[in-house]
C-alpha cells in the first residue's frame, strides 16, 4: 500500500493528482490550509485530510504527527503553489515588482516546498519506495524564458519564475542528496485552474498526468529531473 500526501489539494491540480491517485490505488491524504475546503475535498474524493498551511512551521508539524501516527508516507508531491498578481489581478513584471512580492511568493512556493520536505524526510527515509514530485512550470525553465521563439518567453511577471526556477534548483540538490528517494520536478503545462483564472488551455486532467506518473516511479525510475507530458524539460 502506497501512502501519498499532496499539498494544497483541495482544488486544481492538487485535487485531480488527488482523484487520479486514488484510482491508482493509493492511499491519499489532501492538505489543505482551510479546514472547511479541506473536508468537501476529501469527502468528495474519498481522500483522507490534513490541515496543513505549507508556510506554517506548526500546521506542517501537526501534518507529520498525524500521517506518522496512521503509519507514515511514501510519497509526498509538493504542489500547493500561488502566482501572486497585483491588483486588478495583473503579471507584476520588472517595473513594479517588489521585495515582499518576491518574498510572498516564494514564501509558499520555495519555503513551503523547503519546510514540508524537510519535516517529512523522516518518514521518507523510513519508505522502502520514497518518492518526492515537485510541481514546478515550464516558466521556470531558464532555458525557454530566454529563447525567444517560445510563448514562455512572453510572460513578463518575476516572483513566480524565480520561484519556480529556485524550486528546480532545490530538486536537483535533494535527489543528489538522497539517491535512495526518486525527487523530480514537474511542469503540468498551462492548465485552466484559479491560479491563472481558468485561463490555462489544459484540463485539469491532462495537467495532473505528468504529476501522477512521477508520483508512480518506482525504485528504478528518473530522479534529478525536469519533466512534462513529453519527456524532460531544458532547465
Ligand atoms: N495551472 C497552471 O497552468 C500551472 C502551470 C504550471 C504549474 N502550476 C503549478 O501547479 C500547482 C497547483 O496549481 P493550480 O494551477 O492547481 O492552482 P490552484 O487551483 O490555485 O490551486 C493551488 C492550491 O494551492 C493551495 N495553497 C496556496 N497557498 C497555500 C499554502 N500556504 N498552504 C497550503 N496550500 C496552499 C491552494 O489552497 P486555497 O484553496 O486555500 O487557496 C490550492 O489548493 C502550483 O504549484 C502551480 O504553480 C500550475
């Protein structure tokens, strides 16, 4: 039995990796930082909850406890993530960004990935098949936002890049340090969700199917990768 916790899965993505999981055989618990859209989620799903808030140290202790006591995690998949627009929900780019923008947002998309992982290594270490996917973008690809010919390179925001570009920097420096765990970085592809007002042009299905298939490696799979749908990303 496979015991799989996903971040910020009470919607989007996190919500479908969730369903698709379940279908899979695993046994699943959504985090969700508020406890009401949580227990719908969940009921929903047949998944089981934990509240879990990734940028607060207690809320992902209490998380750890929990999935400790119920008898520990194989798979975590860090996918809670937030673009952080300005106001009139605009891509705040070069001009107008700040320090606390940069700092919000890598608050849960980089700290968050950093805190939860860490807290959870404990238990990983104890998984005879430990596997860690985290859920990255295609705009953090260095190598698209600076080729001009790709429509990565148009965006013009820089807190959710540099984020997500940190976040391919922490999964390869984690699956060197820990070999015996499968750590790969993932890029859904534009996927309409809330995050970018249902703008995106995936379903939420296609999106999650890079996630689930890198929650899914087994012990002889990729690690220190970069992937979508079709193969590796250029980092
Ligand atoms: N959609 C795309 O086109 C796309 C493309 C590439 C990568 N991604 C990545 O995919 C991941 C999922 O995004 P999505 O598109 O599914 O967006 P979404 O529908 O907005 O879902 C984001 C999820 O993250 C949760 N979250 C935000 N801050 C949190 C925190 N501090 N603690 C715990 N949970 C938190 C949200 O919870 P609340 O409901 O409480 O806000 C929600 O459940 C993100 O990492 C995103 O960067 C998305």
């Amino acid at each position: 039995m496979t015991t799989t916790l996903i971040t910020g899965a009470n919607k989007g993505l996190g919500f479908e990796t969730a369903r698709q999981l379940i279908e899979a055989g695993h046994t699943v618990y959504i985090g969700s930082r508020d406890p009401e859209r949580g227990r719908r989620a969940a009921e929903q799903l047949g998944a089981r909850l934990v509240v879990l808030d990734v940028t607060d140290d207690a809320s992902v202790a209490a998380a750890v406890k929990t999935i400790e006591a119920d008898g520990g995690l194989d798979v975590l998949v860090n996918n809670a993530g937030v673009e952080g627009r300005g106001e009139g929900n605009t891509v705040v780019g070069a001009a107008d960004v700040t320090a606390d923008m940069l700092r919000s947002v890598f608050e849960t998309n980089v700290f968050g990935v950093v805190r939860v992982t860490h807290a959870f290594l404990p238990l990983l270490r104890q998984s005879a098949a430990p596997v860690v996917v985290n859920v990255s973008s295609g705009l953090g690809s260095m190598a698209l936002v600076t080729a001009p010919d790709t429509p990565t390179y148009a965006y013009p925001g820089v807190a959710y890049p540099a984020s997500k570009t940190t976040v391919n920097m922490i999964t390869a420096q984690y699956a060197k340090a820990f070999p015996a765990m499968r750590i790969n970085a993932v890029e859904p592809g534009y996927t309409a969700t809330d995050l970018n007002g249902r703008t995106g042009t995936q379903t939420v299905a296609e999106g999650a199917e890079i996630i689930v298939r890198m929650a899914r490696t087994g012990p002889d799979g990729p690690t220190g990768g970069y992937f979508d749908a079709s193969g590796p990303v250029p980092w």
